[in-house]
C-alpha cells in the first residue's frame, strides 16, 4: 500500500511534478491526480498503481512501510508516529 502523502512526497523527493510522474509510469494525468487527491491509501486499479510504484522505484524511490526498518543508503525523510496528546 502507498499513501497519497506517499506519492506527492516522492515526487517532492525526485523534484518532478505530476505530468512527470504520468509520463514515467505511463499513466494519464489525471490519473495520477486521482490518485493523489485519495484520503489515506491510494485508491485505483491495482495495475496503475504497481506502475506508479515501479516508476518510483526506477526513479530511486524507496517506499517504507509502517513500522518497517529502513535498511536502505541515501537521504529521505519519514514521517514519525504522531506523539499523543497531553492530558493536563
């Protein structure tokens, strides 16, 4: 599974926008603003998705997991478990 905020970070990561991204995995545009525009996990048809996964990942992106070690080399960024609130 990858998240929309995945996506448009991966992107921000590659510095590409997403007529870039389109044209490297392959899908329309629109297609890829559906696809970012999703609440949480990003919804579509498994194929396009597998494509945009693969375009990332040709493209240098190593998509994390939750609660997944990265093993990996090279700069990225995670977003951290948001901390809980305090209670006074």
């Amino acid at each position: 599974m990858m998240t929309a905020a995945q996506m448009r970070a991966a992107r921000a990561l590659l510095g590409i926008d997403q007529k870039a991204l389109a044209e490297l995995s392959g899908l329309s545009l629109p297609t890829i603003q559906r696809m970012e525009a999703s609440e949480g996990n990003v919804r579509g048809v498994v194929e396009s998705l597998t494509r945009v996964v693969e375009a990332l990942d040709r493209a240098g992106v190593d998509l994390i997991g939750d609660n997944v070690p990265s093993i990996g080399g090279g700069r990225g960024v995670r977003l951290k478990a948001p901390k809980p609130a305090e209670t006074p």
